[in-house]
C-alpha cells in the first residue's frame, strides 16, 4: 500500500545544528504532510505541501517535495533542544480519504 | 477554540471486556479520522467519518471494532472483547474538510489490555 517512508530512522545532533529527514511514498499524491510528535504525546501539523508545489517554508521549517522522484525533505535550521521529537510525513490515500503515515525519524538535539 | 479533545487518556480493560473511547472534534469540523499507534510505528489509518456517515472504514479490523458519529455528541471507537494486541494508543483526528487540509489531533487513549 501507498506509504510515506522516513529516513533516517534516528538522528542526533547538537543544538545550532541543521536536521534533514527524508521521506519516500510509492504512487501519486494530492498533498504530502509533515507532523511532530512529542513523546508520549499527540502529533502536530507542521506543513502541507501540495503536489503542485516545490518548496515550502514556515519559520526554521523549509519542506521540498519532489514528485519526479516521489519524495519529499524537511530540513530544521537552527535545532533547539525542544526540538527533540518523532517526525512523520504523510500522503493521502488513492482515495483521498485517508492520511499514510511512515514510521518516523526519531530526532534528538542535544545542548 | 479548545482543540481536539479524547477521553479517557488511559484506559485499562481486561481481555474479554469492551473499550469505548470518545472522541470530539474541533469546533466546526465534521470530519473525524481514527488512527492507532502501537510502539516504536507510525498511525496506522482505521476509519474516516463525517456526521452520522463512515465514510472510509478500510483500516479497521473487521470483527469486534466499529466506531459511529452520531449527530449529537462525539465520535466513538469501540472495540468488544478486548485482546492483548488491542493495547495501543489511539488518535482521533478532525479536518474542516478532509484530507486535502491538515489534520488536527486529539492527545490518545492508551489502551491497555491485561
């Protein structure tokens, strides 16, 4: 089935320092979704990106969505400790009715 | 606005009893989603709902879970007879529109079976 598929699985860096995850799905999409989740917690919308769109950016968040290559990148500029949390991407079902979530890459910024 | 809002938050049930958990939307939403989180993996997608309609249900198991949105008052996942592989951590989601917006997420039921 369709998936969003994140890489690395786990990234550790110092604070100040830039974070680049990837993520990788299978067919087309409408929108490609990233999401923070905290431990323990529920998860947060970071960005949408739309499948007409190359490069987005919200505050120290800058998303690239390539579709040639089905895949997408998010890149943190300028880690924060608080930054530390599981990162998903999301893409929309053939249907368009669900969210398929990858497994995450599990961030952790240290000071 | 409150956000998204789940009860319980923590859930204990013996195998064999029911699990209900609740789920109200962000006000003005009418589109519900229900996902589960077991350790260590991504939301694994169960059922999308509108007001009184299962719009999508092709994540859920299909014997001993349903989930309803009834016209009046919050979304319900329930799950009978409870198993050890039940145990996880339940979403529940709400978008104005549907998944051509973001989602907005409620803080999880932990279930546990014992």
């Amino acid at each position: 089935s369709q998936q969003g598929e994140e890489d690395p699985q786990a990234l550790s860096i110092q604070e100040g320092e830039n974070a680049t995850m990837n993520c990788s799905y299978k067919t087309s999409i409408n929108n490609l979704q990233w999401y923070r989740q905290n431990s323990g917690r529920g998860l947060v919308h970071l960005i949408l990106i739309r499948s007409n769109e190359r490069e987005k950016h919200s505050g120290r968040l800058r998303v690239t969505l390539d579709t040639s290559k089905k895949s997408s990148s998010l890149l943190i500029t300028a880690s924060r400790a608080a930054d530390t949390a599981s990162y998903f991407c999301a893409t929309d079902d053939k249907a368009g009715t669900a969210l398929i979530f990858g497994k995450g890459t599990t961030l952790s910024v240290s000071s | 606005n409150a956000g998204v809002m789940q009860n319980p938050r923590h859930l204990v049930r013996r195998r064999g009893q029911e699990a209900r958990l609740r789920c109200s939307p962000m006000k003005g939403h009418s589109h519900v989603y229900w996902y589960r989180q077991l350790p260590e993996e991504g939301l694994k997608f169960m059922v999308y709902l509108q007001k009184e309609n299962i719009i999508d249900e092709s994540g859920m198991p299909k014997e001993r879970f349903s989930a309803e949105f009834p016209k009046e008052g919050p979304s319900i996942l329930r799950i009978q007879q409870v198993v050890r592989g039940d145990s996880a951590a339940y979403f529940c989601a709400s978008s104005p529109r549907g998944t051509e917006e973001e989602q907005y997420f409620g803080p999880g039921t932990r279930l546990t079976v014992t």
